[in-house]
C-alpha cells in the first residue's frame, strides 16, 4: 500500500483513508442521545440544549418529526382520491346499493329497539354501571401509565414482571395532537 496520504478534500480519496479517519457511532435509541444520556427525564427544554452533541441530537429529532409528520399528511393526501374513487365504485353497484339500503334499515330498527330496551330500569341500571367501570378503567389506565413512565425512567427497565410472575414490556405512546388549524381546510 501507497505511503501517500490523499488529499482529505479529494472525493475520489482511498476507501482504506476514509475508514482509518472515520469514527465509530452506534445507534442510539430516540430516548437517549448520543451521550447516553437521558433527553425524556429533563422537562425542561433549555437542558436539551446545555451541550452541542444535546443540541444537535435534539435538532435532529426535532427534523425527523417534521418529516414524519409531512409524510404523514401527504400519505393521507394521497388516501384521498382513493377512498373516494372506491365509495363511487361501490355506489355505481346497483346491488351493492340495494344491500346498504336494507343494511341502513335494518340498523335504524335495531338502534330503536335497543334505544326502548336501554331506557326501561334494568338497561338503564346495567348502562350507568358499565359507564361507571369504564370511567374507573380510564383512572387506573391513566395511573398505570403515569406509574410505569417514572418506573422506567427510575430504573431504565422496560419490562415489569406482575403479580402473576408475567413479565410484561413497557410501551410509551406518544401522538400529536393538533392545536390549532393552519393548513386545514374547513
């Protein structure tokens, strides 16, 4: 091999050159940045942006995010004209029409039979307890959430192993909601 070190700004430098002046980096998971420290435990968002390599990597979530959401919004661009080409196929069935007519009817008869049932007392007992237990259900869901969220930033465990002896993994999820109404056509 050449003792002859390439010019760093020649594209067409060796392979050989280029792999001995890399770096090394490994993948780093979306709660951690490249430090291995913690970004999610922080709240707030200037700590992000105490050290260049935080910044950076908050730069680059920050960028990724955008580009999912982009992809997102065209996807459903795209959707679109689809979903509407195959409700227009589907109308221009004259048999299909027909079933849905009787599908439609048959759903407004059976929405008014259920409607008498759930007012007379025993269909309106049993409703207000299921409504009851569901409310609890969403309390102990939104506890769960929260107490599993500090437990793994407690520990750095994503797994919790029951009661039962059931090893369960821990999955966060999070979603945008939009707040306002840029870019809707109302």
């Amino acid at each position: 091999m050449d003792d002859q070190k390439p010019n760093s700004d020649d594209p067409f430098a060796s392979d050989d050159t280029k792999i001995q002046e890399a770096e090394i980096v490994e993948d780093v998971a979306p709660t951690e940045s490249p430090d291995g420290s913690s970004t999610l435990t922080d709240n707030t968002p200037s700590d992000a942006m105490n050290a260049p390599g935080e910044f950076n990597y908050l730069q680059n979530l920050q960028t990724q995010i955008n580009l999912n959401i982009a992809n997102i919004d065209r996807l459903k661009e795209e959707m679109q004209p689809i979903k509407e080409m195959i409700s227009s196929y589907l109308e221009n069935d004259s048999e299909y029409m027909e079933f849905t007519k009787k599908a439609k009817e048959a759903s407004t008869e059976k929405g008014s039979r259920k409607k008498e049932l759930m007012s007379q007392p025993n269909g309106r007992s049993m409703d207000e307890k299921l409504t009851k237990l569901k409310e609890e259900q969403n309390e102990a869901n939104a506890m769960i959430s929260q107490l599993l969220d500090e437990y793994r930033k407690t520990t750095g465990a994503n797994e919790f192993e029951g009661p039962d002896g059931e090893l369960r993994t821990i999955v966060m999820v999070a979603k945008l909601i939009r707040k306002t109404n840029l870019n809707r056509d109302n």
